[in-house]
C-alpha cells in the first residue's frame, strides 16, 4: 500500500538528519586541546598524540611514547517554536522544549615512537552522531520524535619523515555506525479518536575506510598541515516496527492489519563524507603561539536515500549542501606559571542545511563558536587538560517550513532557537 511504502522511505531516509555540534550530524569534539582553539590548528599543532586522528604525518615531530584520553559533555540546545499544519489547521501539542538531551563521547589517542622518523599510532573517536527526542505530544511528532545516531571510528596511523622538512602519514579507519529513528503516524482523519501509531526504525553497520596527511616545517614553530579523511559507504541494515495503540485495533482491524504489515526487514546506503582540513601554527616567541584552521566537508554528496525493502526500491532525495569551517586561536604560556598552557579561540561553522531542508531532525544552521581551556602539566610527562566551548546561531533566521513524504503529516511552520555547549576534561601521559 503507499502508507506502507512512504512510512519506509521517510524513515530510513531520516538518517542523514540528527543533531550535532558542527555542520549537519559532524562531531568535532575529541580532545579538550581541540576545544580550547575552537579547532584552530587541529592539522598543524602535532605536539601531542591527537595528531593521529587530525594529521597523522605529524607523529614525527613527537619524541616519546604517549597516550590521551578525553571525556566530552555536550549540552546542546534546540528550541521550536511555531506550528504543524494539517488541512489548514494547528495540530495541537507543544512545541516540544528542548528537542536534545546532554550526551557523553570520548576520544583516545596514542603514539608508538619506532625510531626518529618512523612512527605509529592509533585513535578511538567518535566523528559523527548525537540525538535528537522530542516528547510525544511534539506538534511536529508525524515529522520526527527520536533521531539518534551513534558513530564509533578507530583509525590507525604510521608517518614517515622524508625530508628534514616533510613528513607524510595515514592508514586505515574501521566504523561502526547505528541509527535509531522514530515518529508518529496520523491516522486522525481516519480515527480521530484512537491515537497515534509510532514507527521505530533501527539499523547498523561495519565499514572501512582510510586518513592521510601531510606536515610541512618552513622552521622549529612554523608549519602547515593538510589532513583528509575519506568518504566511508555505510550500508545500513535493519527493522521497522510499528507501535499500534489498542484504540486502533479495537476500532479498526483494517487500519491495523496496514500498520503491522509494516513490520519487516529494511536497508539503504549512505556515506559519512570526506573532508580536508588545512592548518598552520606559529610560535611567535616561547610564550605565544597563534593557529588556524580551514575545513572542507563533502555534504553534497548526500543527494538522496535509495531504501530496499522486500518488493520494492523507493527514493528520497536530501540536498544537503558543502560546508566550510574556519577558526584562528592562540596559546599563552605565562612565564609566572611555566607548567600552564592557557588557550583560547573562534570559529565560524556553515550548516549543511538550508532553509529549504531544515526539519526538526536537523534544525542544522551556521554557527559561531568560542571556546577556552588550559593545559597543565603536573609532572613532565603527565598533564591535565580541561576545555569550554560554547557555540552560538549563525547570521540569518533559523526559518522551518518543511513537509515530508507522510501521508497527513503536515507542514512544520516556525523558527528554531539553537546553541551548545560542550566541556572537555582529559590528561596526557607520556612514556
């Protein structure tokens, strides 16, 4: 039936479509020394072991064995407000409070030091992900309830010096990648009276794919990185179940019996994009040094959502747009206090989304952010690091006018309200 056949399509093309801390459903957040710059420098800095997951060529310059472990706690918000139009009239509920609860990630890096010029290492990070929940009674609920999206990635590095003034680096990256998404389906024009079904999909998969980078030294504190990541195919297998409430099988087996021949195996593709990100750090003398960073990140490449089910082939398109990041930040070494770092930055994220895709599984839109921290070292080889960061609504209305594929869904008509903020702990030890 089309009921069944859009429930499918609609949902598994949702995964691309959950919130997150930079543009569309991109994590950034792995390391408090990441933070502090606002991501100034990540390709460049290579004086610690998180070089391995942002430019493993510059492993080189580290002297000893090292291990970093980080914590992240995010807590974003997002805010509705507005209306859900069905037949020319407001679909009654709220607008749903904070549609994201807080949410914990970490990040481990280490480096093996084989010989001068010859270094391996390994990083646990998670690049894509976070969650979107909003409560039953949402007034966008036929458009979205959960979306949760959960991406866990272990790259592998070895570098190599080649000159005393260019060192390459990469390897492999191994994901797991889960998805979770739910919404309401409103049979009202049917049975106004028995409520509202939920469809719950999930589905996951194990997928490859690789890193390499580049470091350049014009001298000692001058250098420029240049990092990529590769695209990674994901090929998401999985089911749809379909929550009935009993008003609905009491007053209409017909409308039942549709609903739970929806419960069956479903799956799509998708591909987690690729950036590039460019980096220079700069000691200006040996208490100041000055960072930047641009990034490039592939969302176009997510045009649309092909989703297999049994007897069918259905298409959704995205349009999701390319996203530049660009930050600049500093570090002070106080000569009062030689053991601490103090740090700071800015930046400036685009949104994949534009106003013609914003939903409420993406409120995505262009951001600014501030962050700050410190790094201090308790013994030579043993150092704490703490980070805030606070992200802030691009230029521009966060305007909502979207409709999916739901038969009586309607349209979600508003503005929403969007910030983050995200604190980061975490030590270095070196060996």
């Amino acid at each position: 039936m089309a009921l069944g056949r859009t429930v499918r399509v609609c949902t598994f093309a949702m995964l691309v479509a959950s919130d997150a801390q930079a543009s569309s459903f991109q994590l950034r957040e792995g390391d408090p020394d990441w933070l502090a710059n606002a991501f100034a420098g990540t390709a460049a800095k290579s004086y610690d072991a998180g070089t391995v997951w942002n430019n493993p060529a510059g492993m080189t310059l580290l002297t000893s064995n090292e291990i970093d472990q980080a914590a992240n706690y995010f807590a974003p918000g997002i805010r509705f407000s507005g209306n859900n139009i069905v037949g020319g009239k407001d679909v009654p509920g709220s607008n749903g409070g904070n549609g994201t609860p807080p949410e914990v990630t970490a990040g481990l890096e280490g480096v093996w030091n084989a010989s001068p010029d010859l270094k391996f290492g390994a990083a646990t990070e998670t690049p894509f992900g976070l969650r979107t929940a909003y409560p039953d009674n949402f007034v966008g609920r036929y458009q979205s309830l959960i979306s949760s999206i959960f991406d866990l990635q272990l790259a592998l590095a070895a570098a190599y010096r080649l000159t005393p003034h260019l060192s390459i680096g990469g390897g492999p990256v191994l994901t797991y990648f889960h998805a979770r998404l739910t919404q309401a389906i409103n049979t009202t024009a049917f049975l106004p009276n028995a409520g509202d079904s939920i469809v719950d999909i999930h589905g996951d998969d194990i997928a490859a794919g690789y890193h390499f980078g580049a470091l350049y030294e014009f001298s000692k504190g001058f250098r420029v990185g240049l990092d990529y990541h590769s695209r990674i195919g994901v090929n998401v297998t999985g089911q749809q179940r379909i929550a009935i409430p009993q008003a609905i099988m009491a007053q209409s087996p017909f409308v039942a019996a549709v609903l739970k021949a929806l419960n069956q195996p479903a799956a799509t593709q998708i591909a987690l994009p690729d950036d590039a990100t460019l980096s220079t750090y700069y000691d200006i003398n040996s208490q100041w040094s000055v960072m930047t960073t641009v990034q490039w990140t592939d969302w176009s490449l997510i045009k649309a959502i092909s989703v297999q089910a049994p007897g069918s082939v259905e298409s959704t398109p995205i349009g999701f747009r390319n996203t530049w990041m660009g930050a600049i930040g500093a570090n002070w070494r106080p000569q009062i206090a030689p053991r601490l770092m103090l740090q700071t930055g800015v930046l400036y994220d685009e949104g994949a989304n534009t106003d013609a895709t914003r939903g409420p599984r993406l409120p995505d839109e262009d951001r600014i952010g501030a962050g700050a921290g410190f790094t201090f070292a308790i013994t030579p080889n043993l150092s704490l690091r703490a980070a805030y960061l606070h992200e802030f609504p691009g230029f521009g209305d966060n305007k909502v006018d979207y409709t999916n594929n739901f038969p009586n869904a309607g349209t979600l008509v508003g503005l929403y309200n969007n910030d983050a903020d995200v604190i980061s702990t975490g030590i270095a030890l070196k060996f």
